[in-house]
C-alpha cells in the first residue's frame, strides 16, 4: 500500500469526465479529495490523497496522464518563505490542517509541508506575502 498527496490539473475538455470515479473503480484506488476547484469550460483543479496498491496506483497515474491530466506532487506546491515571515501568527489560526503553526514558548511559526492540504487559506492572510502557491 502507497499513498501520495497529488495535484491534478483537468483541462477543460476533461471537466466533464468523471476521472476521479474511474481511478477508483478501475484501480482500486481511495481518493481523498482534499480540495476542488472546478469551472464548467475551464481548467479544473483537484487536491487529492489517493492511497492503493503501487502497481495499481502507478498505472492509474500512467493513464490519467495519456488522456490529458497534469500531475504534479503536492509538496511543489506550497512555499513558505520563512525570511519574509515576520511571526505575526495571522496565518497559523486560519490553517485548518495547522501546517503552519505557532511554537511555543518560543512563539515561531513553522511550517509543516507533509500537513499542508494546499487549500491557499493563508496567502490573503499573510500581509508580507510570506507564502506562495507554486502551481
Ligand atoms: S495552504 Fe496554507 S492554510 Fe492551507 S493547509 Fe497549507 S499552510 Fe495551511
Ligand atoms: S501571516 Fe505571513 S508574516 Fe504572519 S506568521 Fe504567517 S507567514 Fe509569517
């Protein structure tokens, strides 16, 4: 049993397609889905979890790439850019998988990438664009 924390990017001609359904029927695999963002005519985006066997994971992943998905890792996907951050905590009391986190006594943030869910909650918050969304 593998898992892996995935972005996958749906180009509008897949939007429609139930993708995700057909990963886990045919694959055997659990998806989480972690995150949506899907517009009807543009690209759709999904953050996902997806747990299975690693041959079965692999082939899923080999064809949702032939037919058009971009796969990207989620780990890519968050920069927190910790000589920008001046610890103001704003960002660590709206994330909701406290990836970025208050320690203490000290009173530093950290960061922890393995928690984040990429849900982006925390670039509006953080007034020194301290954390980024590489997608
Ligand atoms: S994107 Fe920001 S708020 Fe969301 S889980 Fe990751 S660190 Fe937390
Ligand atoms: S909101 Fe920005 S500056 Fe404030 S603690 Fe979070 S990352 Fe640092």
């Amino acid at each position: 049993m593998v898992k892996k924390r995935l972005v996958l990017n749906f180009p509008p001609h897949l939007i429609d397609r139930p993708v995700t359904y057909e990963l886990i029927t045919r694959y055997k695999l659990r998806v989480n889905i972690l995150k949506a963002r899907v517009t009807p005519k543009e690209w759709g985006r999904l953050v996902v979890e997806v747990s299975g066997n690693k041959n079965d994971l692999d082939a899923a992943l080999q064809y949702a790439s032939t037919i058009g998905v971009e796969i990207d890792p989620l780990s890519k996907g968050i920069a927190w850019h910790q000589e920008l951050c001046i610890e103001c905590t704003a960002c660590t009391s709206i994330c909701p998988s406290k990836a970025l986190s208050v320690k203490r006594p000290e009173m530093t943030v950290e960061f922890d990438r393995d928690k984040c869910i990429a849900c982006e909650l925390c670039i509006p918050v953080c007034p020194y664009e301290a954390i980024e969304i590489q997608l």
